[in-house]
C-alpha cells in the first residue's frame, strides 16, 4: 500500500500564509469598497442637498416676482415656468465633462416639486405631475420641518435588489415662515456605480498586485526558512553520522541557537561515549605490554644467563616504547576528534613534504630493499593544513613500507581527479584479508606486521583512525584496498 502523500513543512506553511493573506486582503478590499461607496453616497447627498436648497430659493424668488398678495398653490405653480424653460435649455445641451477616469455628457438629475398638501406641480420628467407623494419620505419629513432624504427603485414596478435606484434630497420652499411646498432633487444611482465601479476596479487591480507581492515575498522567506531548518536537520544527520561538519551559519538568531543547542548536546553525548570507549580500549590495548613488563620484572629478580637478561631487557624496553606511542597517538587522535574545522589552510607543494617523509625513511627503505618510484618533474599544489596532510601521508607511508615485499617498487602517483585532490601510495605485497578490510578504520584493530623481530612489528591499530580523522577535516576521505600484487592507500580531498 503507498504510503500518503506527505506535504513539506514549508508548502504547509506557505499554504496558511496565502489563506491568511489573502482572506485579510479580501476583508480590507471589501471593506473598503463598502466605505468607498457610503463616501461617495455622502458626497452626492451633501450637493443634492445644496442643489436642492438652491433651486428652493430659485422658486421663492419667482413667487415673490409674481404674488400680487397672500402666496398659494397657484403662485407655486407660475413660479415653476421659469424653471421649466431652464429645463428644456438643460436637455439640448451639449457638453463633455472628463470627470478622472468617467466622461459625463448629460444631465441626469430630476427635479420635482409638490405642494404644501404633498400634490405634484412640477416634474423635470412630466410623469407624476398631479400625484399624491405627501406619503414619500422626502416630501412628508419636509414638510413636518424636518430633513427630508430617501433611497427608492427607480421603477417602482421594478423592485430586485439589483434593479436600479435613486437617490432623492428634499428642501423646503418657504416665505413668511410658511412651508409653500418642498423641493426633490433626484439622482440615479447608476451614475455612481459607474464612479464607483471604475474605482473598485482600480482597487482590485491594487490589490492583486498587493497579494501577488506578498505571494512572492512569503514564497522567499518560506524558502529562506525552510532552507534554514533543512541545514539544522542535515547538521543533525550528520552529527548523529558521526561526520565532522561545521556548524551552519544562520541568519536568524533563534536558529543558531537551536543549532548550538544540537551542537552542545551532541558534545555532551559524545564526550560521554568517547571516554568510555576512550578508557575501555586504552585499558585493553595497555593490558598486554604491561603484563609482559611485569612477568619481565618478576622473572629478571631471578638468576639467568645474561643474553637472556638482555633479552628480557629488551622486551621491557619495547613494551614501554609501544606504551608511549600509543598514549601519544591516542592524545593526538583525541585532539583531531575534538576539532569540526580546520584551524588553518594554505596552498603548498606536496612533493617536498613526501620527499622529507622518504628522507626519514632511509633506513626502512635499505632494510627491504623498497624502491621508490614517484614524479618529481613538477610541483603538486594542493590546499590544505600542510602538518595534517604531512602527517597523513606518513602513517600510509609507513604501512605502505611495512607490508612491502623485499626488493620490489612501492609507487606513489599525484594527481587531481573529479575537482578533488589525490595521493595514492601503492606497495608490492600480501593483500588485506577479507575479514580485516571493514575494520581497517577502527582504533586499535592491527594486523601483525611480516617481521615479527621489528620493535614495530605491533603497531598501535590508531594509525588509520588518525588519517580518517584528518580526511574528515578536510571534507575528503581515506581509502584501502587491494589490487593485482599488492595494496593501494588513497587520499582525496
């Protein structure tokens, strides 16, 4: 059965940031058309009101023209001819008015007036003249002293939340403190939907932008977070591997905390592991050329002939010599064990440090009759810590020479292969047994050397540990393996 399919951390994450983002951006974008709307109902209102008002006082000025005596109905209707002839001059005119980005060419407001009793005497349109409107909102608050304002649908037989709708403003006309009759100013909404419309469209357009934006810059840092927790999760990995790595550098704080807790824990651990291990191999690995010292001791207290004296002397003397280098190898495996990084590195020339190595092995060399063959005819520039490297190169050296046949080539070659580094030493000799290639890494394994009279016939079993060790400090490895006649140590960084 396939397992589900599971989804990232920063896919999941990303996921609830598009989610909260753009529900915010829908909310404001909303909410905004919304204040939008009401601000430019507001508007409208505030000059349907002053036209409103402005027209009133036309209609009050003409009957103060044409009253003979006490204002009434009649006097309001003679009064209303003037504003019929502006009204025929406003439909045959001509005019184009850029209003940002809406161009307006009519005059689409309407004007109707009814008496003190709510009865039409005048319509802009000529439709209602003579009805009844004293029970419409605008007339009757106006008439009761009132502000009289009201939203209807433009067709009253036309009542869906969709059709359309105007926006009525009411003003008095009075003289003497005597309400006459009141003025309605309409204007269809429709015209400010279009405003609003080519607004909210303007807006959206902002918007989008805005989440398009946003999309891309949580997109980034999603990738930028993931990208953190990734390195601390591989930095981890590899600590729980074993490998030496560096710790990441992180460029949000928290994160190089948890990175140095991991660290700090991983130090504890291993610190506690390591001087187990550290003492139990020591212990074991110490117990056999102390014992031979002390069954050495017991038996010199006795009478003997003197070459066995000497001999026993000798054994003593080679049991304290493999003592010592074995504490000292171990001090300095333990000091490249507790390094994550190299303190320093150069540019050098390998071929002069493997030629002093050589020159330090003459005598090894004649013993064995060991040949060397290795190119000289140009430098070998390598970077790295050159002591390290130096020292690498020697323990191989010495097994290489060690594990030689008599009177045969060991053969060192340098080179650079796949961007990387590499040293390869090849003796003429027994191959590695089967059994002992995996344990070639581990401290104290050794196999016993052919000369079994050599005061170096036991080695310390940490020399391999040693050059992994420093392999792994230079992010390269160490390889050992047989080949046709004899064993092959390479080193590559």
């Amino acid at each position: 059965m396939k397992s589900p399919l599971k989804i990232s951390y920063g896919l999941r994450a990303f996921g609830i940031y598009f989610v909260i983002l753009g529900s915010l951006i829908w909310f404001t974008l909303d909410n905004a058309i919304e204040r939008l709307n009401d601000g430019m109902r507001q508007s409208a209102e505030s000059v349907l009101v002053d036209l409103a008002h402005v027209i009133a006082s036309f209609v009050e000025d003409q009957i103060i023209e044409t009253q003979a005596g006490e204002a009434d109905a009649n006097h309001l209707t003679a009064a209303t001819k003037q504003l019929e002839r502006v009204n025929n001059l406003l439909k045959s005119r001509e005019f184009a008015a850029q209003i940002y980005r809406v161009t307006k060419t009519t005059v689409d407001s309407q004007v109707y007036i009814t008496d003190a009793k709510g009865i039409i005497v005048y319509d802009s349109t000529g439709q209602n003249l003579g009805q009844d409107f004293s029970r419409w909102r605008d007339v009757r608050l106006t008439l009761e002293g009132k502000y009289g304002a009201r939203t209807s649908f433009m067709d009253r037989q036309f009542t869906e939340p969709d059709d359309p709708k105007i926006m009525i403003v009411a003003a008095p006309i009075q003289l003497h403190d005597k309400t006459l009759g009141v003025v309605s100013v309409v204007k269809p909404i429709a015209s400010l939907e279009g405003h609003l419309l080519t607004e909210s469209k303007q807006l959206q357009r902002y918007a989008f932008l805005l989440l398009g934006l946003a999309l891309v810059l949580g997109y980034l840092l999603s990738l930028w977070f993931t990208r953190s927790l990734n390195k601390i999760a591989a930095y981890a990995n590899n600590m729980a591997d074993g490998k030496q790595v560096q710790q990441p550098v992180l460029r949000d704080a928290r994160l190089t905390e948890l990175a140095k807790a991991i660290s700090h824990l991983r130090s504890q651990l291993d610190g506690k592991e390591y001087v187990e291990n550290y003492i139990h191999s020591l212990t074991h690995e110490l117990k056999t050329p102390i014992t031979s010292i002390r069954g050495a001791t017991e038996l010199l207290r006795e009478d003997m002939p003197e070459a066995d004296r000497a001999n026993f002397l000798r054994n003593i003397q080679n049991s304290n010599q493999r003592m010592s280098r074995l504490v000292d190898r171990m001090l300095s495996l333990a000091k490249l064990e507790g390094l994550t990084e190299l303190v320093s590195t150069e540019e050098f020339d390998a071929i002069p440090t493997i030629q002093r190595l050589l020159r330090e092995r003459e005598t090894l060399l004649a013993e064995k009759d060991v040949r060397i063959q290795l190119d000289t005819s140009a430098p070998f520039l390598c970077t790295g810590d050159r002591v390290l490297i130096g020292q690498a190169i020697a323990n191989l050296l010495d097994n290489a020479i060690a594990f030689s046949h008599p009177s045969t080539a060991l053969t060192i070659t340098l080179s650079h292969y796949n961007d990387q580094y590499r040293i390869e030493i090849r003796n003429q000799g027994d191959p590695i047994p089967d059994f002992a290639l995996p344990k070639l890494y581990d401290r104290f394994f050794s196999l016993p050397r052919p000369n079994p009279e050599s005061s170096a016939s036991k080695s310390t079993g940490l020399g391999l540990s040693f050059v992994k060790e420093i392999m792994k400090l230079h992010h390269g490895e160490v390889q050992v393996f047989n080949v046709t006649g004899g064993v092959t140590a390479v080193l590559s960084w």
